[in-house]
C-alpha cells in the first residue's frame, strides 16, 4: 500500500530530506546510555546462567565447542570491571 501523498505530487527525496531536518533542526538529540552498573549485573548475571549451563551438561558433551566456549566465558574475570567507576557523562548524570 503505497505513502498517502503530502502535496498533489510524491515527494523527491531531497524534498524529503529537507522537510526532515527542518522538522528536527532544533531538537536536541536523544542519547540512551545504559548504565555501567547495570551493565556490568547483566553481564555476571550471564556469566552465572553460562556456569549453570556448563555445568548441567552431559559428561560425553563436555569435550565439544560449545563446551569450550562456556569455559571461557565462565573463566572470565569480571572483578575488574566491577571496580570501574565511569567518568561523569557516561551515565551518571
């Protein structure tokens, strides 16, 4: 189903470009910053299902990649970042 029409004529694209930073020349930009600590509980929160799933796998499965790769995420040491306390402006506003 084809755009209902503006105008008596489709729009050329730089008719459309130009009415779109007119529209949003003077807003401010938005910005989405997740938060470093929440962030960084997401990312134990993962590392902890990962050891769940590594650790509910079957004896003859633990050879395998996927086996390898939880290892790796489970042998993570994430203590660092928790001690990291960002600068202001990376969400801490």
């Amino acid at each position: 189903m084809p755009r209902p029409l503006i105008g008596e004529t489709a729009m050329t694209g730089a008719e459309r470009q130009a009415r779109h930073r007119t529209t949003h020349a003077n807003s401010a930009p938005v910005i989405r910053v997740r938060h470093w600590n929440d962030t960084i509980v997401a990312l134990t929160d993962l590392q902890t299902g990962y050891a769940a799933w590594l650790d509910a796998l079957p004896d003859n499965q633990r050879d395998n990649a996927t086996a390898e790769a939880l290892q790796a995420i489970v042998g993570l040491d994430l203590s660092e970042l928790q001690a990291i306390e960002p600068l202001r402006g990376f969400g801490r506003e």
